[in-house]
C-alpha cells in the first residue's frame, strides 16, 4: 500500500487528529487569509514581495494531501520548486542534481495471465486496514474542504499549471496536470481498489477548478519564451535586443554617424531610449509579478509537506531514543552473561586448542623424523642398486611428505598420528631436491637397463639374420609393387619374431621408468642411441682403414708412434674399397644394406611392443589360470598407461626417426658407392644386374620404411647405370670390332651354346629369357658355369682356327631356313644376347640401351662392308683377295642379323613401352630407327649379291676379249678353247658356293643376271668374229656345246646356250657356200701344210690354257 516500510511505519505512528490540531503549527496557520496583490512597481519591489509571501504562504495542513511519497524524509532534501514539481529558469543548487527518471530507466513489463482470485479471501486483509482506510477518508474530506476555500479565493489555476510535467513552462494544459496529480495520489495512499470515493474527489476538484478558472493568475505563456531558455544570458547582444526590445541604451547625438538605410533604401525606424522606456519596464514588472504568483503558489504547496515531514521526523527521534534505551539494557545483560558463561567457556575451548595444536606439533616432529629416516633409506637402495624398493620408499616418502602416508606410532595402543601437508614447508626444501636427486638417479638406472635391452634386441635380430630370406622378402615385395604375385611361400618376418622376451624384460623396465619421471628421457636417449647405431652399422663392415701391409714390416713402437690423420685413414679406406673384387663388394653391400632395413624393421617392432607394454603397466597382475576371454583383449587405458604412450609416442616420433635413419645410412652409402664408381661400371654384365638390383631392393625398402625416397642414392646408382650403359656398349663394339678385323671370314660351326643365344632371342619377343631374369635374383649365389659364362664374355674374342683340320660346320635355322655363319656374326648374336640381357635387368633405361645396341648393330653392317666390299680383310686379316664365298657368308651374316632385328625390335618395344612414365613418341622413334637399321642390312645384301653379279660379269668381260684373240680358223688337238673351260668351271665355282650359302632362290636372283650378262657378253663377241672357214665355226659352236653341257642344269641358266649356238649357227650357213667351194678348188694342195698348222695351233692352245688357270685361281674362289 505504501512505497517503503519506512513511510509506512511514519503514517501508522501518526494520531488521526494531528494535523488538523491547532497547537502543532500556530505559525504555519497564522496567514491562512493573506492574499498577495499584484503590483506594477519595479523589480526591487517584486522581489522584496516574493520574500515577503515566503513568510506568509496561505496555506493550512488539511490542504494537503496525505501521500507517503510527498512525507518521506528524502523529500526534504530536494528544492521547493524540485518537490512541487516546477522547475526553475536559473542554475539549480547543487543539492539539486536529482534526475527524474525517463523512459529509458524503467524496466519493460512483461504481460502475464492474472489468475483470477475469490473476494473472500481478502476478508482478513481488509480487516487489518479498515481502520487506516478510515483515516484516510477523513483526510482526504477535510483536503477537499481546504481546496474549496483555496479555490473560492480566485486562484483555481494555481496548481494545475505546476503540475503539468514538473518544470515552470508557459502553456501547459490544465486538464492533464489535475488528472495525474490526483490519480497518483489516489494510487500512493489508498490501498485497495475503491471507484466511489475516487469518483467523488475527481468530481470536486472538477468543479472547483471550473468555477475558479477564469478567475486564476495569468498563465506563463503571456512571458516571451526566451526567458525559459536554458541558455539564457543578458550580456548576449541578441538576448539584450530581444529583451530591451531593441532599445537604445544611449542615444547617439545627431550628426555623429551616417545613419544606416534599410534594404530596400529607406531610413530605418527610430529607436526607444531604455532608460525612458516605460513600457518595457512595465512589461519586466508584470513578467516578475506572473512568476512570483507561480512560485509563491508552489512554496505554499511545499509547505504542507514539510511540515508533515518534519512531525514524522521527531516521531522518528523518540522511537530512536526508545530504542536507544532498550540496546542499553540488552548490552549490560549480554556483559553479565558473558562473564558468567562465555569467558570460562572459552578458556576451556582455548586450552583444548592448545592441546590440539601440541599434538599436531608432536606428530608433525615425528612425521619430520620419518620423512628424514626415509631419505636415508632410500639413498641406501639406490647405492645398492634395488630400484624396485627404492621406488616404492620414495614414492612412499612423497606420500609423507604431502601427508597422505602413515607413519610408526611410538605405542601399539595410541592412535595412529595425523599427517600435515609439509611439502611447502622451508625446512624440507632441501628434502624435495634430495627426492628429485634420488627419483632421478633411479630413472638414469632405469634408462642404462632399458637401452641395453633394446638395443641388445636389434644386435641380435641383425646377428641372426638370414641374408636369403630377407632378398628374397625384398624381391617379392618388388614384384607385388610392379603388379606381380610372388611365387615364394610367405613367411613370418624375422622382425616380428621374438616379442615375448622382450615385452616381458621391458615390462619392469618401463615401469620403473614411468614411476621414476624418466620415460621421456630415455625414449629421448634411444633415439639418439639408434642412430649411432646406424651410423656404427655402415662404417662396421668396411675395410679397415689402416694399411696393414706397412704395419706387417714396423714394429708396434713405430706404428704407435706413427699417428693417421683423418685424410690418410681415408685415402686408405678408399683404396682398400676400390681393391674388392665383384663378389667381396656385393657382400659388403648386402650386408651393410640388410643390416640398416632389418635394424629399422626391428625398431618399429620394439615401438609397437613399447606401446603394448605401456598399455598394460597400471592393471593389476592376473594369473594364466584366472583369466578369462576378454581379459586377453587390450586391456583399457587408464591415466598412467595413457601418459606413457603419450610420451613414447610425442619423444620417439617415429616418422621423424626413420626418416632421420634412412636420410644418414644413404649419405653414408652414397659416399661408399661414389668411391667405388668406376669399379662399379666396369663390372660384368651379370654382376653389375646384381648391383643395380641391391641397390634397388635397398631403395625400395628404405621408402617403405620411411617414406622418403631417397633421392641421393637413386641419383648416384642412376649415374652408374648411365655409365654402364655407355661402358658396356664400348666394350661390346670394341669386341666385335677386333673380332670382325681378325676373321678368316669363313664358315664356323654353329654350336650348342651359339644355338642357345639364338632362341633366346627368337622367344624375347614375347617372354623373357629365364637365365636372363635368374642373374637379378640375388638372394642366390651365382653358379660357377655363369660365372664362367659371364668372364668368357667379357673376355677377348674367341680365335679363329687355322682351318688346317677338317671341321663339322653346323648351321643356325631360323624358321627353317639355314644359315652359315662366319665367327663374327655368331659374336654379334652374342652380343646383342648381351644387350637383351641388360634391358631385362633395368627396363627403366630401355630407350638407352636400345640407342647401344642400334649403334653396336650399324657397327657390325659399317665394318662388313669396310672388310668385305671394301677389301679391308685382305689388310686386317691377312686375306689374299675376296672370294665369292667371302662374299656369300657375308651375305649371310647381314641376313642373319637382319632377319633377328624384328624380334629385337618387338622385345625392346614391349620393355620400353610399359612403366607409369612412358614417352609414346619416344617409342615410336626407337622402333623406327630399327626399321632403319634393318632397311640398311637389306641394302648391303642387296649389295653383296650385285658386288658376286660384278665379278662374274668382269670375268664374262675378260673372255670375251679372249675370244676376240683367237685364232678360230687355226686347227687345235683340244676340242675347247680354255677360255671355255675357265668360264664354265669359274660359273659352276659359284654356283656350288653359293648353293652352299646361300638359299636356293637368293641363288637364282644371283645366277639369272650373270648368265644374261653372259649372252650379251660371249654374245657379241662372237658376233664380231668373222669365220673364214669351217674350222672356225666348228670350234665356236664345240666351245658352245660345252659350256651348255657343264652348265645347262643350273637354275637361271635358261636358253643361254641355244642364244649363243644360234649366233654360230647364223655364221656357219652364211659362210657354207663359200668354204665348199674354196675347199674343192684348193684341197689337194692345202692337205700338208693343214698337217703343220695344226700342230702350231695345239701348242698354242696349251699355252693359253695354262695361262687361263692361273687367271683364275687368283680370282674366282676355290
């Protein structure tokens, strides 16, 4: 019902009659019935009236309304003016920093459902304020009655204008200022909902304000508006003009300055004098009289309620004083009490404390004895070594020192002593480094046993290696990465064997570790210890770097007196590697290489074991026989196993350790390999595959492991493998040529081991050789036959037989057709095997050593024809000229190549054309420079068979000048002419050799022109013989029969020999009319002298043949 408990209390001590009691106030009800009058003097006047009517407000204490908010002692403090609601023109007081609050300060009101409510049950609530409700309608009857008297007065306006918003402000509404003033009374003193008396007061102040209305002081609207203004100042010119009215404060004299004109031209408007503008001042009284009326008004307002107040305030004073008194008295009672009762308590309570705190101080004496007697034993377990105990004690002496332990009492029957928390005490600072010291020690104990068990472990897993296994392991792994399926049963790593007795010996270890803090430290130092490790494992196996030659021949003295500087021992080193031989050097790298992978394998396996370790420390120990199925599971982690793998996990840092391991093992080796790389490119054929092999296996294993790939080391074996190729294809041609240089140029057997090259490189077309793939395998030692095999390869040049003994000479067959082969093409077969060979170990490189063999095969075709059409055999091998069957095995050599050169070319297509990096163009322009090759064969065949067409058709030439020589008409004993017989041994000479060679059809391409050169040839020679007789014609056409019989049956013959007895026969009928008719006229005179002619003409022919023999044994091959 009211705003606070305070003004409640200050209405409830109130007697209902004191208001209106005539004794309370006589002053303030002395000018009840004073009136102000309105005055027009001048402003001193009004201001000495508004002290006047300070004294004597008209106001009476029932004109009041009774409102809690309007008595409060706070209401005091604020101006008249503030109170009344009014507000002043001028600078408020600093009392007054008071601000209303605004919209802003009012919390917003949530809507909420009113719960509807019986009337009964306000009966008890409206029977305890009946009485109050009384009162207040009393007062509000004797108020109402006061304002009737004020109003009849002819002041009705009074307080509505002030009422308005609080502040004094021209043209305020009437109606708004009543409405608010009364209903906020109303709902400030009356505490329950009551529309009838309400109804009554609104009534009656609506006619008392109606019927006063016209009679009330004049409104402050009549005052100019810049009087209200907050930033009022006279000494402002603009509010001086405005308030003087732009009058003059001395009028100027006439003639002392030009007068100012208007805008438009005119001579201003004269001004008043202030001092003599009565009207003005008049205006400034009435102003000040308006105010005073307002503010007078306001100050009788106030005047109620300060007087309200100020009763509410002594009532307050006694109830003070009262209460005063009765502390007082409950103060000397609480003293008597307290001497009586409190004071022997507390010493009793103080002198338990006391006893209390001594024997916190003897425990704690004893807790400090313990805590030191601990310390000295556990320095004891450390000196002896018992880590175990030394933990627990220390552990133990933690626990006493933080409080949570238990200590030895001095008597069984005595309770057990209380503990404090004395770990930030002073004294035991020195204690808890001692503790650090102690743990610490522990944990380097704990460190020495726990890098000795793993790195004994990764000694004995590499110790015990089997080196066939673990290439075997790395060659199928390479197979399953290039998408083929080992053959190989797979076995169980060697690395994941033997995990028992290491878990269980680091299972105490890493224990103790984690109980002692040092965990970190030791993964920390293990890692540090695993690469000296893989440092020690390649420096390990290589020779020694001390010259041990020069040691044998000095004594000890001289050699301990002789110290290596670190450049000698590598110049030693370095000589001492380059002096391995080929299978020393691949031990030494197999060695060095599975000693580093199996060492890193190992590793991750100790690491996962570490893991599983640390997963099971913290659970507590279960026997075999109590255990049940999920017990063999993992077991769950908790807040220590968690913390060890955390620091295993965060100190090991796997990736990071074996990369760092791969990064140092290959630098090491790359150094190693870079020593040795002209050895290494200058190995066999069969032994540097193994090289690259290893090497490549080694690669691979470090990328898995790592995942780094090992860039350096690829980069140096790839320099290798450039080297080699050119290596090798330099010594291959430098072979072929020195064995082509020294060739007899004829045919050689082709044996069993040349017939094996042969169908290797007929099947590489479509498969692999197996001995090709078998030399990479290197987990299997090289047999002795490849070795042999190998080292005659790379050996020199077989040497030719004297061909003194008669020798079986087999041919190679390729698709059925034979070929008889000299040495140097069966050494180019095996060469070319050779290159096969190499592309089938790296075909990475294909592309590279397809160029070789392209340029090893254009050599073999350049120096067959240097040695061959050239005549270089006849210089480099001694030969004394070059025969048809030179010729004819050369023939047969170029198309021996030529005919292999497709399935060359295929094979190396398939091995280039595959790989994820395959350069298409590439491809194609190393399968055309093999059509090339192949095109320039065919070419030099072609050659060979026009270079045997050339010598038949020189010799054709040479006998037909020796028909043009003889002397056909001269009788001979011999029935042909040696001519003849040269021409038709020298034709069937080629064609048994090259029936020999050659394949019957290259036969008839080679027999077919000669004999056509033969008709032309023989041909015109006879056609320019004139026959002068018969004898002369019968000798032709006896030659003609006889070179149609000895070579009529070879193929290509044709009607060689009907051509030339044609042309013999033409001659013979011209000339038969002619000899018969010479022969009758002369034959009985001519018959002796044919007799002696014919004698001559034998012996002559005799001659001629000899001469044609010689001729031909020098020429034409035998």
């Amino acid at each position: 019902m009211f705003s606070n408990a305070a003004a409640r209390k200050s209405v409830d001590s109130l007697s209902p009659w004191s208001p209106t009691s005539p004794t309370e106030f006589p002053f303030h009800r002395q000018s009840a019935t004073s009136h102000p009058k309105i005055r027009r003097g001048s402003t001193a006047s009004s201001i000495h009236s508004i002290g006047g009517h300070l004294d004597t407000a008209s106001s009476t204490w029932s004109h009041a309304v009774l409102e809690t908010g309007q008595n409060a002692i706070s209401t005091l403090l604020q101006p008249p003016i503030v109170r009344t609601g009014l507000q002043p023109h001028t600078a408020a007081p600093a009392s007054s920093a008071h601000k209303p609050p605004t919209a802003k300060d009012i919390p917003p009101v949530t809507l909420t459902n009113v719960p509807h409510v019986d009337p009964s049950e306000f009966k008890p609530y409206l029977t305890q304020v009946g009485a109050l409700y009384d009162q207040l309608r009393r007062m509000q009857e004797s108020e109402d009655d006061v304002n009737d008297q004020v109003f009849r007065r002819g002041r009705p306006d009074e307080h509505a204008g002030f009422r308005d918003d609080g502040h004094l402000r021209p043209g305020s509404r009437q109606s708004s200022s009543t409405r608010p003033m009364s209903s906020g009374s109303t709902r400030s003193v009356s505490p329950i909902d009551s529309p009838s008396p309400r109804i009554t007061m609104r009534r009656r102040s609506s006619s008392g304000y109606t019927r006063k209305q016209a009679h009330g002081p004049p409104p402050l609207s009549t005052i100019p508006n810049v009087y209200f203004d907050e930033d009022f100042h006279l000494e402002n010119p603009r509010t001086f003009d405005i308030v003087s009215e732009k009058s003059e404060v001395v009028t100027p004299a006439p003639g002392s300055a030009p007068d100012k004109k208007l805008a438009n031209g005119g001579p201003p408007a004269p001004r008043k004098a202030l001092a003599t503008n009565a009207i003005l001042q008049e205006k400034l009284s009435w102003y000040m009289d308006t105010v005073e009326m307002h503010l007078i008004s306001s100050i009788s307002t106030a005047s109620t309620t300060f007087f309200t107040a100020l009763g509410s305030l002594k009532e307050l004073h006694s109830e003070a004083a009262e209460s005063v008194g009765r502390i007082k008295t409950l103060r000397e009672e609480l003293q008597a009490l307290d001497q009586e009762i409190a004071t022997s308590g507390l010493e009793i309570v103080q002198k338990q404390r006391r006893r209390q705190n001594l024997q916190q101080l003897n425990d704690t004496v004893r807790q400090l004895k313990d805590i030191v007697e601990s310390v000295a034993t556990c320095e004891t377990l450390v000196e002896a070594g018992d880590l175990q105990r030394a933990l627990d004690n220390i552990d133990s002496l933690e626990n006493l020192i933080a409080g949570r332990g238990t200590t030895s009492s001095p008597d069984k029957g005595s309770p057990s002593p209380q503990l404090r928390d004395l770990r930030d005490a002073v004294a035991l600072q020195g204690v808890h480094d001692d503790v650090g010291t102690l743990r610490f020690r522990v944990g380097k104990a704990f460190e020495s046993r726990f890098l000795e068990i793993l790195l004994s472990d990764l000694r004995r897993h590499v110790g015990d290696l089997s080196t066939q296994e673990v290439l075997s392991r790395w060659s199928s792994a390479a197979m399953r990465s290039r998408g083929g399926h080992s053959r190989d049963q797979s076995v169980f790593p060697a690395y994941l064997a033997k995990t028992d007795d290491l878990r269980s010996q680091l299972m105490p270890v890493l224990a103790g570790l984690h109980r002692s803090k040092h965990t970190a430290i030791a993964i920390a130092s293990y890692r540090e210890v695993v690469m000296r490790e893989i440092r020690n494992l390649v420096k390990r196996p290589l020779p020694t770097s001390n010259d041990d030659d020069n040691e044998s021949m000095v004594s000890v003295s001289t050699v301990n007196s002789k110290r290596l500087t670190q450049q000698e021992k590598s110049s030693i080193l370095a000589r001492n590697l380059r002096a391995l031989d080929e299978q020393d050097a691949e031990e030494l790298f197999t060695k060095i290489y599975i000693s580093i992978t199996e060492t890193l394998r190992r590793l991750t396996t100790q690491v996962k074991v570490l893991f599983d370790v640390a997963s099971s420390i913290g659970q507590s120990p279960t026997s075999a026989g109590d255990r049940s199925p999920s017990q063999l599971k993992s077991p769950p982690l908790n807040s220590a196993n968690r913390d060890i793998q955390e620091d295993i996990h965060m100190t090991m840092d796997m990736a990071n350790l074996l990369g760092q391991a791969v990064d140092i093992s290959q630098e090491k080796i790359v150094k190693v390999l870079r020593v040795r790389s002209e050895q290494s490119t200058r190995l066999p054929l069969v032994w540097f595959l193994r090289y690259f092999t290893l090497n490549l296996y080694f690669a691979n294993e470090c990328e898995s492991i790592s995942g780094r790939s090992g860039l350096p080391l690829k980069t140096v074996v790839n320099a290798h493998i450039k080297d080699f190729i050119h290596s090798h294809g330099d010594s291959e041609k430098q072979k072929l040529a020195q064995a082509m240089e020294s060739d007899q140029w004829s045919a050689k057997d082709f044996t069993e081991r040349d017939n094996v090259f042969l169908n290797r490189i007929l099947e590489c077309s479509t498969k692999d050789c197996k001995s090709w793939t078998e030399g990479t395998q290197i987990w299997l030692p090289l047999s002795e036959s490849q070795n042999d095999e190998e080292t005659k390869a790379n050996g020199r040049p077989r040497a030719e037989s004297n061909g003194t003994a008669k020798e079986k000479t087999r041919s190679a067959i390729i698709d059925s057709e034979p070929f008889i082969l000299p040495n140097s093409a069966i050494l180019c077969l095996e060469g070319m095997t050779h290159f096969l060979h190499l592309i089938t170990g790296i075909p990475s490189v294909a592309s590279d050593i397809s160029a070789s063999l392209i340029s090893y095969l254009q050599l073999f075709n350049s120096r067959c024809t240097q040695l061959i059409l050239g005549a270089g055999a006849t210089r480099s091998a001694g030969l004394r000229n070059i025969t048809t069957r030179h010729l004819a095995l050369a023939s047969q050599a170029v198309a021996f190549i030529s005919t292999l050169i497709p399935h060359v070319r295929e094979f190396v297509r398939r091995h280039a054309g595959s790989g994820p990096s395959v350069n298409h163009a590439s491809v194609a322009t190393l399968m055309g420079e093999f059509d090339k090759v192949r095109r320039q064969f065919q070419e030099h065949q072609n050659n060979i068979y026009d270079k045997l067409v050339e010598i038949m058709t020189g010799r054709a030439t040479q006998h037909a000048r020796t028909i043009k020589g003889i002397n056909w008409e001269q009788e001979t004993e011999s029935k042909v002419n040696i001519y003849m017989e040269t021409l038709a041994k020298e034709t069937v000479t080629l064609h048994r050799v090259l029936t020999k060679h050659l394949p019957e059809g290259t036969v008839q391409l080679i027999m077919r022109p000669v004999f056509d050169n033969y008709k032309s040839q023989i041909g015109n020679s006879f056609e320019s013989l004139g026959a002068k007789n018969e004898i002369a014609t019968n000798r032709m056409e006896a030659d003609i029969n006889y070179f149609t019989g000895r070579l009529e049956k070879i193929d290509g013959f044709g009607d060689t020999g009907d051509f030339l007895l044609n042309i013999v026969k033409s001659k013979k009928s011209a000339q038969a009319a002619a000899a018969a008719a010479a022969a009758a006229k002369t034959s009985s005179e001519s018959k002796p002298e044919e007799k002696d002619n014919g004698s001559d003409d034998s012996k002559t022919d005799g001659a001629s043949e000899d001469a044609q023999k010689t001729s031909t044994d020098s020429t034409s091959p035998n």
